[in-house]
C-alpha cells in the first residue's frame, strides 16, 4: 500500500517545523512507517539556498525560484516518492505552495503566476496541506524569543510577511473557504476553536488552523484531522486523495 504525502505551510514563527516534527512522533507511536522531511533540503542546492537566504551568497533574484524547483526536484525523486512507494506517511516541511507565496509576496521583484507554477508543474500534489494561519506581528515576536528552529533571515521584515501571508491566502483559496469554524452544523463542538478554515487548490485539501493558538490545541487539532483522514485511506485501502468535501463530512461524524 502506498503512503502519502503531508505538507505544512505557513509564515515565519507559524510553528510548523515542530507542529509537523510532533506529528511524527505522535503517528510513530500509533504504529505508522513516517518520513520527516523539510525544504530548502540539506542537499547541496539546499545548502546554497541556505546560503542565499542567510545573504552569504548573492545570486540574480530570477536564479532563487529556479533553485527552489531545482531543490524540488531532487527531493521529490530521492526522497520523498521512494518513501510514499514504500509505505510511509511523508511529513513535509513546506513544499510546492511556499515557492508559490513566497516567490509571488517576499521578493523584491514579483514573479509571475504562471511561471511559478509552470517551473513547479511536475512534482507531486499533497494528499493534505496543513497551513498555519498566524498574524505577521506574533510570528515575528515567536522568532525574536528563539522559537524558530530553521531560520532563514531573507523574508524576516514585517512587510514581506503580510505580502507573503497575502500571497498563502491566494495561492491556497483562503480567501474562498468552503467554510469556517462559525458553521457549528459541519464541526464537532470540540473542534469548533481549532480549525479556522478549509479550503481547496487543485483538488487539494487545505486545513487552516489558528497558530496563535496553544500547541496543544494546535496538535490536537492536527492529529484529529490525521486520524480521520487515515480512516478514510484504511477504508479505500488505496492511495486516494481527500477531497475537501469528503473530509467536511469526516469532520461532522
């Protein structure tokens, strides 16, 4: 039986490297066969990324998204589809959807669209996308206390964050949920001050979740979703993606 793939998303300070690292630890302890992986990678195109982002290397603006698809690329052929055919749950710490925001809202130069996607057009589409949802102002104060595990200094200003959370809400449909958590009648009452949204792109579900949260609620909330969705995939004993409709009515039993 073939895996899946899971990607977390988000602006600076969201806390989606622990939120997916806790994830790991809690669906290991459930008996599942998980990857965790994060991009820029620790290849060498990841590490001149890194080098980029930390401006110790300086290179033409147009080279970063095409070294980002590069980085991309390898991974997914490496990594993260030999893990899937393998069985295991991969846990990706941003993916396809953050080139998408921050090459469009944290540059100096915008790029458009439809390059983006056509330089990004050949990799994998997620099985679920957990995108946590946080004001720039508390992610930029999480990051000045030391909460930012990968830390990357190129898109740090205020500014850039609301353009590149700005540009998540474009690319991810936020602006088009199919619904919020006011809708009591879809939701569990335990759920309701948890999930902030749900969305989809490209037949692609996309899970909002209130970052500003405790990280209790933020995991409980990631793990209940996890659970649900891995019945779904038990029940259809393949690899299936969940649609968001589907996962509405997962959420309402």
């Amino acid at each position: 039986m073939k895996g899946c793939l899971i990607t977390f998303e988000g602006t600076e300070g969201a806390g989606k490297t622990v939120a997916s690292k806790l994830l790991q630890k809690w669906l290991e302890s459930k008996g599942f066969k998980v990857l965790w992986t994060r991009e820029p990678t620790d290849s060498r195109i990841g590490m001149l990324i890194e080098d980029i982002l930390e401006r110790k290397v300086k290179v033409a603006e147009e080279a970063l998204p095409l070294l980002f698809a590069a980085d991309r690329a390898d991974h997914t052929q490496r990594v993260i589809a030999p893990a899937i055919n393998a069985g295991y749950i991969v846990l990706c710490d941003r993916y396809i959807y953050s080139s998408l925001a921050y090459q469009r809202g944290g540059m100096a130069r915008t790029f458009p669209k439809e390059w983006l996607e056509e330089i990004n057009r050949y990799f994998l589409k997620p099985d679920l996308v957990f995108f946590l949802d946080i004001e720039p102002e508390e992610g930029l104060k999480r990051i000045g206390k030391g909460q930012r595990i990968h830390d990357d200094k190129f898109f740090e200003d205020l500014e850039t964050q609301k353009l590149i959370r700005d540009a998540y809400y474009e690319v991810l449909n936020l602006n088009k949920p199919i619904f919020n958590f006011f809708e009591k009648e879809f939701l569990p009452e335990v759920l309701l001050p948890k999930l902030k949204a749900l969305s989809a792109v490209n037949n692609v579900t996309v899970v909002s979740i209130d970052a500003s949260l405790d990280q209790n609620t933020v995991q409980g909330i990631i793990q209940e979703v996890m659970r649900r969705f891995l019945k779904f995939k038990e029940v259809h004993k393949k690899r299936q993606r969940l649609k968001p409709r589907e996962l509405l009515l997962m959420l309402s039993n």
